[in-house]
C-alpha cells in the first residue's frame, strides 16, 4: 500500500502529520506526500486546520481536490480526513463530502491508521470477489472521534518524515486551558496537555539521529510546560536536559506567553550555547482594551518591562511576535497605540492577521465589528512599518559573521538560501548568500553579511566552520 499525506495548518499538524506517517510506515505501508498526480497511491489522509476561515477553506478545497482524485480512480481509493476542522466539524464534513470514507479527530493516529488500512483492504477483497462497481464497502465515514477532543500524547509514537529537512519540530504539549474570545482551538484540542519529558527526550535523540540540525519547541504556550504533570519539572528543566542530548543541533522556542516569564527562563536561553537568542511571544495586540476584550491569559502582564529585563540579559535576542487587526471595538485610537508600539518595542520579526470570526466564540458575536476593508488597510500599515523597522534591526548584523542552516539553492546558480539562529525558517525573513563551495541542504556555514535588504539578510559564505569568526 502507498498512502499520501496532505498536511494543512500549523507546525503542530507537521508534528502530527509525522506520527500518523509512522504510523502506517508500521502498519507496513509506504507513505509519501500527498500528490494529486501521483497515480501510485491507494489513499490519503488529508490533516486539516480551522483555525480561521480561511484555513477551513483551504481544507474544504483540498478535500475537494482529492475526492475528484477518488471519482476518477474508483471506491478503492481511500480518503481520510484528520486534525482540527474533522475534530470540530465531523458532521458538518460528512453532510458536506459525503465521499469521504474516514474521519478522525485530533490524536486518533494509531486508530486512524489501522482504519486506513483496514479500509483499503477491504475495498481489494471486494473489488477482487467481483461485487459491483462503484460500490462501496461502506455507506457513510467512520467517526474516529472519542467524546472530548483530547490531543495528549501519552507514550513514544513512531515518527517517519514526510519531506527531507535539516528542522524538526519538537510539540511539548497540545491543547490550552486559556479562553480567548477569538479562539476556538480549545473546543477543537481539549486542555492543555504536556508530554512527559522522557518521551520527548526519546523523541529528541531520535531525531538528530535522522539528522536534525535545529529542533523547534512548539505547543499553544511552552512558558507552562509541565504544570499539569504534577512533578516539579518545568519548560527551563527541559530545555537543558534537551541541551544535553548528543549531537550538534539549535533549539529554538516558540510561543512563549509573557505569563510564563521567569529569571530562570531567560538564564537558560542566556547561557546555553544550542539554544538560539530567539522567542516568539504571541501578544495578539498592544492596546489594554483590546487585550482585555480578547481576553488574553497576561492583561496584567507589563509586557515593555518583560521585554526590557529580557534584552538587558540577552542584548542580541530577537523576538518574533503576531498581532490581530481589526478585532471587535479596535478604534482608529487602539489601532494607533499598536502602530506606533511597533516603533517603541521594536521587534525582529512580526506576523499580521485581520481578525477573522470563529465560530462558536465570543468574538464572532461582539459588537462594533470591523470592516474587511478597514481590516486589510491596517494590516498592510503594520507590515510596512515593520519592514522599515526589520531592515533598520537587519543592519547590525552588516559586517558580521554569523551560522547560517543551509535551506536551499537556486537551481544552476551559486546563490543559496538559508536561516540563521535570529530567523526561523518559514515564517520570518531569510539570509541569502553566495558560496563557491557546493553545499548540500543541512550544512551550517559560516556567512558574512553584507546588506540588510527589507527582511532579509544578504552575504558571501566564508567558511564551514561550527564557530563565527567574529560573534555578534
């Protein structure tokens, strides 16, 4: 059997992606990325995101697409449906697609792949006996989901990559406890659920042994990483057992809410070589009112001083932050105060989203909604703002050399693209450069920059050595 995977979403759905492909890998079948022109598959899963709207359609035109795939090629094909949307909208998908053979809610990786399995096998014996074309073994989907979403992981899982990178994510948790007015990720996850740290120990060493060269830290919020394990074993307890682990690879967190802020956090990313000078801290917005009407789990939280005690340790730390335009009440005056707070904190890296309704949230049925126009205007201030202020940040590494993960190469050219330690791959700029030496995807090189150019950083390879000439 050759299964494809499609995976939608968030770094946390490439995390579950990777269990459900070994998953089937153990179950003994071959898995690849899904390809719609791949004539070699006998089934798909497609993970699916409802974060916002246009996540959900996203996922609603990827079904599409593979459900034209499954008429063309025959009730043998299998189309499964996983993630966040099928763990919220599972009936809604089974009105709306009613040729979808399975759905599975969030963490049903194993039982989603035996289904899978099971489902394809079944179809073989029916269309080798000779029973009618066209139909089915089965009339409606098979529901996977358990009552309460619930995306605890609670022993190691196999692991298969879908796509050959040097950056692995790492997921510590899943769910959230918080209740934001514009979030429905806790109806879709369940609460917060932290994995226990042997197993992600074990899963850590397992993938440098594959070859990570960076491992990314992710869940809805790291900063509290373990309270719900009873144990006195917190996110820095974990970071330096992570350090730990043989190998020459980055750490890097993201999401890390200011509530969780301790001195002891900051010393660990301060003094522990592997761990990248780089936090993404979520803050959705700057205005007070705003925040308290999105109610954030850190309104009381002075994030300005947070962020000065921070670079007071680490002064060549780069932040990365996302904010929300346009959200229910944001006023020519609230807009203004997150405008001008970009120039006053002045971050490396910023994602910008026009507030999008979810359904079943408070903020779908606020008063005072903003217009899609006015929600695209000031996303496209912020982002020319922060372009300035990106470039302006970009310039001090002018002159400097700096490790640089080799992502890529344009094709029949000597120019390469890659990340460094104050960059996160895909979602903040990246540094490119020209080397004479061929360089294989993976490799670290040393860089030395000689422009800042809007959000990227642009220079010539120097050496292959693990340490800078010259630190920043």
């Amino acid at each position: 059997m050759r299964i494809g995977v499609v995976t939608l979403g968030c770094d946390k759905n490439t995390v579950d992606a990777e269990y459900i492909a070994g998953w089937l890998q153990k179950s003994g079948a071959e898995v690849a990325r899904g390809d719609l022109e791949d004539a070699a598959l006998n089934a798909v899963v497609i993970l699916t995101c409802g974060f916002i709207e246009a996540a959900v359609k996203e996922s609603a035109g990827a079904i599409n697409d593979w459900l034209d795939v499954k008429e063309e090629r025959g009730p043998a094909f299998v189309v499964a449906v996983a993630g966040c949307l099928s763990q919220a909208r599972a009936e809604e998908l089974r009105a709306g697609f009613p040729g979808i053979d399975l759905i599975a809610g969030v963490g049903e990786f194993e039982a989603l792949a035996r289904a899978i399995y099971e489902r394809i096998e079944r179809e073989q014996r029916r269309q080798a006996s000779g029973e009618i074309q066209g139909a089915p073994a089965a009339g409606i989907p098979i529901v996977l989901r358990s009552g309460a979403p619930d995306a605890h992981i609670e022993a190691p899982a196999p692991r298969a990559s879908l796509a050959p990178s040097a950056t692995a994510y790492l997921k510590i948790a899943d769910g959230c406890d918080y209740a934001c007015a514009f979030c429905a990720i806790p109806q879709m996850k369940g609460r917060y659920r932290s994995v226990r740290p042997e197993i992600l120990l074990e899963e850590a060493r397992g993938l440098v042994e594959r070859g990570a060269r960076e491992i990314i830290l992710v869940a809805q919020d790291v900063s509290v990483y373990g309270t719900d394990l009873g144990a006195d074993y917190r996110l820095p307890h974990l970071l330096r057992d992570l350090c730990a682990t043989p190998g020459d690879f980055w750490l890097r967190v993201l999401y890390f809410y200011p509530g969780g802020f301790s001195d002891e956090m900051i010393e660990v990313i301060a003094t522990e070589p592997k761990i990248c000078p780089y936090l993404d801290i979520p803050l959705q917005h700057l205005d007070p009112a705003v925040i308290a009407a999105m109610r954030r789990p850190y309104s009381e939280v002075k994030v300005l001083e947070w962020i000065e005690r921070l670079r007071a340790r680490i002064p060549d730390v780069a932040l990365r932050t996302t904010f929300i335009a346009g959200f229910p009440g944001e006023g020519k005056k609230e807009f203004m105060r997150l405008l001008n707070g970009l120039r006053t904190i002045r971050f490396d890296n910023v994602g910008f989203f026009p507030f999008s309704p979810q359904e079943n949230t408070p903020a779908a049925a606020m008063p005072h909604q903003v217009s899609e126009s006015v929600k695209t205007e000031r996303c496209e201030r912020l982002a020319r703002r922060q372009q300035q202020i990106a470039e302006e940040l970009g310039r001090r590494f002018m002159g400097k050399r700096i490790e640089v993960l080799v992502d890529g190469r344009f094709e029949g050219t000597d120019l390469y693209i890659g990340h460094s330690r104050w960059q996160a791959p895909e979602i903040d700029g990246m540094t490119r450069f020209v080397s004479r030496a061929a360089l294989e995807p993976g490799a670290v090189v040393t860089v030395e920059i000689t422009r800042a150019e809007g959000f990227d950083l642009v220079g010539e390879a120097v050496g292959h050595s693990r340490i800078p000439d010259e630190s920043i």
